[in-house]
C-alpha cells in the first residue's frame, strides 16, 4: 500500500461511544511499535502477520479493559504457527502510554508460503489472559481457534466467554512512503455492545462448531442497534483503517454520525519489555543448585534470551536457585 500525507495519529487508541446505540468502540494506529516489535526478529511474512494482527487485537481490548498491570494474548496450534503471545502493559500513570510486545514460536520448515497465515496455525485455542498485579487473581479465557482470522477468534471469546456482541475491522501490512523505507502499519475499528444483565445465553450457537456469535446474544431494539452499526461498519475502507491521512475522528464521523459518537482522550502506545536480570533470577530461584548446574554452560555461566526484546542474560551459576551461596554481583 502507498500512503499520503501523515498526521499525528500513529501508536495510539481513541476511545469512543455511539450514544444512540449503546456501544462503545476504539480505533487504532500502530506503525512505529508494530517495527518495534517485528525488528527484535526476523520472521517469515505469514508470521509477521500473524504477529502484527494479534498486537492490534491487543491494543484494542487492552485499552477496553480498566488493567492495573497487564493483558496477554495467546494463541496456541498444533500448525507450524505454533505460538502467538502479546502482552498489553496498562500506564503506570495518567498521561503514561501502553506498552505492548509480542512474540512468536514457529516450525520454520512447515511454514506454506502461499497458505492463509491464519491456517498455519491449525487446531489449537485462543485465550486472554489478564494479570492485575501482586495479590490478585489472574483470570484467563479460552475459546477454540475458528473463524478464519485471530480478529474472528477475538469475536468468538467475547460472545462465548463474555456474552458481549464485538466486531473487529482491520487491515494490517507493509507500507510505503515516497522517499522512506519500507515499514509495517496496522489500523483497526472495535465494536463493542455495552455489558449489560441480559438473559445469558446457553445452548448452541451460530458459530463454527455451535460456538456463540453476536447475533445469538442480542435481540429486540439491542439486535437492531448492532446491525445498524455494523452495516455502517461495513462501508470502512482498508485506507481509511490504516491511515495515516484519515483522522480517526473523521472516520468515526464518516461512520457514525447519526449514532452520536462521543470521543474520548486518546492513549499512546509504544513498544516495552519488562525482561531484567532481576525477574530472571527470580524465576530461576525456585531451582536447586543440582538443577542450576544443568543449565550452567561450558564457559561455567547461566544464559537467558528474552524472547520478546531479545535482550541477552548471563549468570554466575552460584548466585542463582535458593540453594546460592554467592551474592549477585551488581554488574552482572
């Protein structure tokens, strides 16, 4: 795609709510962090966009969802995409941006060039996960993969798992500019129905393999509203998704100006590992100084890659597990 002039909109979420509908939205536009994210590796094409597709999702449903810490994705396959895992760092304070990462693991030897990136993940689950902080409950979701896209996936969790009507339109790729490098950018609208008591639906859906779809879960004036925005939905264009010389408050006003959206404060969004060598130690320290020693190399050292930044850790196998004899060293 070959984009025009650019506005300051890109790595950010704008919230929004059609006041006549009762449903709220986000839109998103991530660029700098999508390359932030897709240079800590090289992955294959299906790959990447398998990755950029889930750190959009997450950019969006994290920034629904009112976190104290931290919101992941996960999809798992028995496909040569056999991981994708998204984490969504809630600001630590007001004016602060999200933080994403993202990861994948994958059999590069199984990997089908001309197949859906979609498919190669095979038979497996989407999950959410959601992680507030110390001394709280992690909650986690699961729903099968189907659907024929992550976005169609995130749909299906939130009428299985949450009864909660939810529309993704995305459009994701690389992106080029007269006189700049190629580079990944991504743009997508939310829909969502407001939570409220309705009757929870049980028994079969309409969805792939009886799985629960928007339209099992909503009726009456409810049923008519999502259709409506929806239709108006479906007129969005891949250029108008992605930007960047689309205003996403003209977008929402192209969209839904006779749904009375209301917009609220944007969040900036940027690339973020929480990888140190502390939390390493730390998740080494459940080991015995036996089990240390397996993992202690030639050279007499423990080393860690962080998956997500790539950030590389080496230990003194004597400060690490409970059974360490020697304090760390500072500069290590």
């Amino acid at each position: 795609m070959t984009l025009g002039s650019r506005i300051a909109w890109d790595d950010t979420i704008l919230p929004f709510q059609l006041d006549r509908s009762d449903i709220r939205g986000r839109v998103a536009r991530l660029d700098g962090v999508l390359d932030a994210v897709l240079e800590q590796h090289d992955y294959p094409p299906e790959i990447e966009a398998l990755v950029a597709e889930a750190a959009l999702l997450t950019a969006m449903i994290g920034q629904t969802i009112k976190l104290r810490w931290k919101l992941s994705l996960q999809i798992r396959g028995d496909g040569p995409a056999r991981l994708i895992a998204t984490d969504y760092y809630a600001p630590t304070k007001d004016g602060a941006p999200a933080r994403i990462r993202a990861y994948a693991s994958f059999d590069k030897d199984r990997l089908e060039p001309r197949v859906n990136p979609f498919d190669q993940i095979g038979k497996g689950y989407f999950a959410i996960l959601i992680d507030q902080g110390r001394d709280m409950t992690p909650y986690q979701g699961i729903t099968p993969i189907a659907g024929g896209s992550l976005s169609a996936c995130a749909e299906t969790y939130f009428a299985q798992s949450e009864q909660l009507p939810t529309r993704f339109a995305l459009s994701f790729g690389r992106s080029t500019e007269r006189g700049s490098p190629e580079s990944w950018r991504a743009g997508g609208i939310m829909l969502q129905h407001m939570p409220k008591a309705s009757p929870f639906a049980s028994g079969g859906g309409s969805g792939e393999g009886g799985l629960l779809e928007a339209q099992d879960i909503v009726d009456g004036d409810d049923e008519e509203n999502w259709n409506r925005a929806n239709k108006l939905l479906d007129t969005v264009e891949e250029m108008e998704l992605v930007g960047p010389s689309v205003h996403p408050t003209d977008l929402l006003v192209r969209l839904f100006h006779e749904e009375t959206p209301r917009i609220f404060d944007s969040q900036r969004v940027e690339f973020g590992c929480t990888c140190s060598a502390d939390r390493v130690r730390q998740s080494l320290s459940i080991y015995s100084s036996k089990d240390i020693g397996t993992m202690t190399t030639d050279e007499g050292i423990v080393t860690a890659d962080c998956q997500f930044c790539g950030a590389h850790y080496e230990f003194d196998p004597r400060t690490l597990g409970f059974e360490a004899d020697v304090p760390p060293d500072d500069g290590e």
